[in-house]
C-alpha cells in the first residue's frame, strides 16, 4: 500500500516505522466513507461524508481567496511546495493529463488551486511561474504561517517541514482533493491513480 504521506525530497525516504506512523495518523482522520451497497466504485476515497474545508489565502495576484470564490465550477485541489522533486510536479502533470481526458466542455468547468506548504519560500512570483509552467489556468494559492496552517487543518491535511543539512524539505499529505460544483468536498485521488483512473472517478462522482 502506498503511503498517503510522501517526503518530497530528492534522494531521501522517510524509515518504514516513521512513514507507518504519519500514514496511520492520516487515515484517523478520513472518514470510512463509501462502503455501503450503493456507493460508486472508485479508485480514490469517498469523501462525500466529510465536512468540506475551506481556505483564507491570497492569488499570486495578491488578491484574497477562499473556496466559495470557485463555486459553480469543480475543484481539484492539491497542497505541496515548489521546491518539491517529483510529488507535486507528478501531480500538476497528471492534472494536466486529467483536463484532457475529461474533454474541452468539462475542463472549462475545472478548476486547479495548488496551495503552498512552503510559504516561506514560496514567495507570489515563484508560485506564479511555478503553477504557470504547468497550465497558465493552474492557480498558486499562499498565506502566511497560520492561515497556511488553517487551510491545511480544515482539510485535514499532514505537513511538517524536515531539515537536510543547512537547508529543508516538507513532508505532506499527498491526495488531491475534489470538490464539486456546489461547493461540497466528494473525493481524494490517491497519488498512484493514473490519469484515465481519475478522470472516471470524477465522470463517476460529478
């Protein structure tokens, strides 16, 4: 089983024990949604019993977010950092991939909010050319230290910044999360579903 919670740094691994504990402490706050009769088959998880969280951030543009601002369009939603070697860089690709499939009609109704871990680094003009060298529709989302920490919470999302000699990585949850167009959280892609995989959970789901 993959773990929810990846250290997104070049080269390294969290041990077996540590990468045990955070993905137990993930799952404690996930829901067991989805297991009745009649629930849709998924690749991802069923969030639909979930309450669904919200955000207080600023655009690259500095203008003020939050999740409300999207409603009426649906919402993939991933947190991660730019400094990140392969996670996050996966993901927006896959987003990208995801776009595709879903065809020209529903991506023009899906909406990718990428939010920083990182703030400290993260700076507006760095997530900008980030999030736009993926999709210039992509959107960097960022706050300070307790507003990032906030956002994360209210989607019970893991994070935690890990030294590496003079310098640092962040280890964080690592699902994306869909929210549909009425504002209501439905479900977490895994990050090992392929792109064709994701697309039918959103067919299934929205």
């Amino acid at each position: 089983m993959h773990s929810l919670i990846t250290r997104a740094r070049q080269g390294g691994a969290t041990t077996p024990d540590r990468r045990r504990r955070l993905l137990l402490s993930t799952l404690a706050l996930l829901p067991l949604a989805g297991c009745g009769p009649d629930a849709p088959k998924l690749n991802g998880m069923d969030l639909s019993s979930m309450p669904t969280g919200d955000f207080q951030l600023q655009d690259t543009d500095g203008r003020q977010r939050q999740l409300a601002d999207y409603r009426g369009q649906t919402v993939m939603l991933f947190f991660g950092f730019t400094q990140c070697p392969d996670i996050c860089p996966t993901a927006l690709t896959r987003a990208l991939e995801i776009k595709s499939l879903l065809g020209p009609e529903a991506a023009k109704k899906l909406r990718i909010l990428f939010i920083t871990v990182d703030p400290e680094r993260d700076t507006p003009e760095i997530l900008r050319a980030y999030t736009q060298a993926f999709d210039p529709e992509f959107v960097g989302l960022r706050g300070d230290a307790e507003q990032t920490r906030a956002a994360a919470q209210s989607f019970k999302v893991f994070y935690q910044k890990v030294p590496t000699g003079s310098s640092y990585t962040m280890d964080h949850t690592a699902l994306t999360y869909i929210i549909d167009a009425q504002g209501k959280l439905r479900l977490a892609l895994r990050h090992q579903q392929s792109a064709e995989q994701c697309a039918d959970d959103l067919r299934t789901v929205l």
